[in-house]
C-alpha cells in the first residue's frame, strides 16, 4: 500500500479501507496516516473495513487489534466490518485476543453502529 | 597318468592333456559297441568312477533303469551313426546312484574307409539350471495365477517384456498386442502427451518403488481407476534393467466412496439447516450428537449465510443437543464469536437446567454471551436488536 492510505471522512466518522497484503512497511504507514487523521479531524468513529485483504494471519489480526487501540487512546470508537468466514475461523482458532473489537456486517450497519443508539444491545 | 590311449606321439598327449583339463563336461570314447574306453577328471568329477572302475564297462551303466529296459543306449548309438550326431537331455545316474539331469551329445567316429569304430561322448551336468528353469516356469504360471491383479514386467525404458493373465483380464489385450510397446499405451490420451509413464519410472528409481491411483485405458478405451505399483529390478552392480508394474483396478472402491463421501455430505447438509425466520435473523436448530467434523461444517456453513444474507443475529438453539461436553461447548462459544467478528450477535437458545450446570461445572468462560431458556425468548430478543436497529436508522430522520 502507498502512501495514500485510502481514508474517506463521513460526517464525524472516517471510514479506512485496508487492501491486498499488508507488510511491516504498509503498516506503520496506515497507523501513521489514521491516527493523524483522526486527531486531525477530531473523528468520533473509524470502520476499518477488511473485506479487501487477500490473507488475514495472526500477523494481520494483531495490527487489526492495535489500530483499534490507537483509535480508542485518541478518544474514537473503532469497528470492523467485512471480516470473511474464512477469517473469522482462523481468528478464532488461532485465538487472536479480539475480545474488546467492535465489529459490524458491512460499513452501512457499521456506521449505524458507531452512531452508538443500540450500543446496549448490541455490546 | 593318462586315462586311456598312452601318448603314441606328443599330438596325442597335448589332445589328452587338453581333454583333461575340461572338467565342466565330461567327453569320453566308446568304442563301436558303447564301450567305455577313455576316462577323464572331468568324468570322474560328474558321475564319481574312477577310470579303473569304468574303462571297460558299457555306456548302459550311466542309464536308468526305465531308460535300460527300452533300451535308450542302442537306440541312441543307432541314431548317432546313422545321422552323424545324437543330441539328449535326460536323467542319468551316477556311482552313488544319485541321478543327475544331462545333455549328451553322441558323435560316431569313423576310420579311414568308413567304418564305425566308436563314438565320442559329450556330457554336461545340467540339473541346476533345469532346476532354475523350472523354478521361472513356477513363478511365471504364479504371475499368470493371479487374475485380479496385472503383474508385468516392463524393460528399463518402459516397454512391455511380460503380460499374464491378470493383465488380459484387467486390459482386454492379449499377449501379441502388448509385447514390445510402450506402457504409455494404457495411459489417458492427456497422461501419455504429458509424459507421465517416464516421470513415474524416474520415481520408481529414485525412491525404489513407486506407487499410485489413476485413470487408466482399457483395449476398448473404457477407462478405469488403477492403483499402480513400480518396482525396478537391479542386475549385480545395481543398474536397472527392468520395472516389475503392478496393477489394479480400483473403480469399484473408488465408486463407493465417492457415494459413501456424498452422502456424509448430505447428510452433514441436512444435519445443519440455517433457517432464516426475519429479515436478518437466523435460526439454526443443532440436533443430535456434534463431532468435530459436524461442529467445523455447522460453523463453516452458518458463517457463510450470515454474510450471504447479511444476518445480523443468530439464534443458535441446542435444545436438540443430548449432551454438553467441553468441546462442543468450546466449539458453541467459538462459533458466537467468529459470528461475532463478522459482525453478527448470537443468541444461545434451548439450553436445558442440567446443561446450564454442566457448562458451568466444565469452568468454560462464558464472556458476554447472549443466552435464553426458550427459542421463543432468544425470538424475542433477536427481533428487539433488529427492530432496534431499524428504529436507530429511524433516529436520525426523526431528531
């Protein structure tokens, strides 16, 4: 990934979309880029959306899991969406904490989520 | 020394000295009756007389008794004078009485007008290789004995040198159709292009043996699944010279377990049906026992519908399910959060009393796992999350 990690603003929320095989170098940069851009714009919610990532190891689930972090430290509520069955298993078995992740179908759903009107439901 | 005529000129005493060193043959003379009248080591060695012993004495000595009584000698000697030669193989015995398996070559010897004044013998001991002959024979009519299997032998190259029975039934070809042509014959057209047969025997040298399961042809171009094993065969100084090709035919196995695969299949599809009751609601009834296998195939299939139908709650009921024991319940937990990472919520429905306290007892970590008594509460639930849901986007519009 270049430098222009794709991250498109919506209203109060930032929408990140993660693509193709992610390296130690293409990591930092999406870290760099989204935590900028979150203090920049003063976001309140980022979807991350994995539906584009050709594999997802342990590797992959554990820089998943830190940008959550990052987003949360800077004051944002962060959610995944478009994780694939396949993805899921392997996550699960290889028993990558995901615990505290929010997630969501699809960025439509994730986004009514972040509006946090059924976070009691929900979580 | 000297067993027979006394060296009359040196020429005959370096013809006996050379007649002496042959000691694998025996070649005596007989004189015009089938007297014995020369001796030599070569002769000692095979039927044990010493020269003393047997100078003097008929051929007859060396026959068996059925061979005296029908009087092979006189027979054999008339033969040898009439035709110039008379070649045998047969039993013949020695001093001991021991017999042994011979060739004899009977050549008349003639002197200067003509007349018959004895025969020269030539004998050879050949009851090891006539053992060895028939001990091929037996292994040969073995190979041909075994129908179900095609046993072959190929040369280093490839080609048929062998074909049995087994193989006649297996291939429909028979001997004359095979012999000299290259295995790739029996190969699928794709097969033989994609030189399959030399990469086989390559591994067959390489790892010394070489098995595996294909499509192969039949004469009438049927095909068949073949399990297909290559040995090489190795001379004294361990080149190879051959391949010994083993062979057969599989397709009813591999008929009735692809049927026995395929209905595991349907019956694991049957066994874990995702019903969609709401928009955005599954229900998937777990009914009897769940192994492993069925516990990956329910989870494999219920993670698939949920993106399929973009599902947003999942009602997982195991009021069907007999018994609790750690690792379905381990699997149950792991299926609601690979839901969950999907973003989908699980509701656990149907759990019994003695199911709660069995989960319980087992010390599995619940987490925040959504549970109700009844299918009909988990509904409940499920649809106040959806209506929630439909009721946030709602929010908005209204505000």
């Amino acid at each position: 990934m270049p430098d222009d990690v794709p991250i498109i603003r919506m209203g109060q929320n930032l929408l990140v979309t993660l693509q193709g095989n992610l390296e130690d170098t293409t990591v930092e940069q999406i870290e760099r880029a989204v935590t900028r851009e979150v203090a920049r714009t003063r976001a309140t919610g980022v979807l991350v959306d994995v539906n584009g990532l050709s594999m997802v190891d342990s590797f992959v689930a554990r820089v998943i899991a830190r940008l959550v972090a990052m987003v949360r430290l800077l004051g944002a509520q962060a959610t995944i969406v478009g994780l694939q069955p396949a993805v899921a298993i392997t996550l699960v078995e290889l028993g990558v904490p995901m615990a505290h992740v929010r997630t969501a179908l699809n960025a439509e759903q994730g986004m009514a989520r972040l509006r946090g009107s059924h976070d009691e439901l929900v979580d | 020394m000297g067993y027979g005529g006394v060296g009359v000129s040196a020429e005959l005493s370096y013809y006996q000295q050379m007649i002496d060193s042959i000691t694998e043959h025996e070649v005596i003379r007989l004189d015009d009756k089938g007297v014995v009248c020369s001796w030599h080591p070569g002769a000692e060695r095979l039927t044990r007389y010493a020269a003393d012993e047997i100078i003097g004495r008929p051929l007859s000595v060396f026959y068996t008794e059925e061979d005296m009584v029908a009087n092979r000698m006189e027979q054999e000697l008339r033969t040898a004078a009439e035709l110039g030669r008379c070649e045998t193989e047969g039993w013949r015995v020695r001093k001991d009485g021991t017999r042994f398996w011979a060739t004899v070559t009977l050549t008349p010897i003639r002197d200067g007008h003509g007349t018959l004044v004895g025969y020269v013998k030539i004998a050879r001991d050949l009851t090891e290789r006539r053992e060895q002959l028939l001990a091929a024979q037996a292994v040969e009519q073995m190979l041909d004995a075994i129908t179900d299997y095609e046993v072959i032998r190929l040369d280093k190259d490839g080609y048929v040198r062998s074909w049995s029975s087994g193989a006649r039934r297996l291939k429909q070809y028979t001997e004359e159709e095979v012999l000299g042509h290259h295995m790739s014959m029996f190969y699928t057209e794709e097969d033989a292009r994609a030189g399959l047969a030399d990469r086989e025997l390559s591994a067959a040298v390489r790892d010394g043996r070489f098995e595996t399961e294909g499509w192969r042809m039949r004469k009438d171009g049927s095909r068949f699944w073949a399990n297909v094993t290559l040995s090489p065969i190795r001379d004294e100084t361990q080149e190879v010279i051959g391949f010994v090709k083993v062979a057969r035919d599989l397709s009813e196995r591999r008929e009735q377990e692809q049927l026995v695969q395929r209905q595991r299949d349907e019956i694991l599809e049957l066994s874990t049906p995702v019903i969609q009751v709401w928009d955005k609601v599954l229900v998937l009834p777990v009914i009897g026992t769940l192994d492993s296998l069925r516990a990956a195939r329910l989870t494999e299939g219920l993670l698939e519908r949920i993106a399929l139908n973009q599902a947003e709650v999942v009602i997982l009921d195991i009021s069907g399910v007999p018994a609790i024991d750690t690792d379905v319940a381990q699997h149950l937990l792991k299926t609601v959060e690979a839901a969950r990472l999907m973003g989908s919520v699980s509701i656990l429905s149907g759990v019994r009393p003695e199911t709660a306290q069995a989960i319980v007892h087992l010390g599995i970590e619940l987490g925040n796992l959504r549970s109700r008594n009844s299918l009909r509460d988990a509904l409940q639930l499920a649809l106040q999350i959806v209506g929630a849901g439909v009721a946030a986007e709602r929010e908005p519009v209204n505000a």
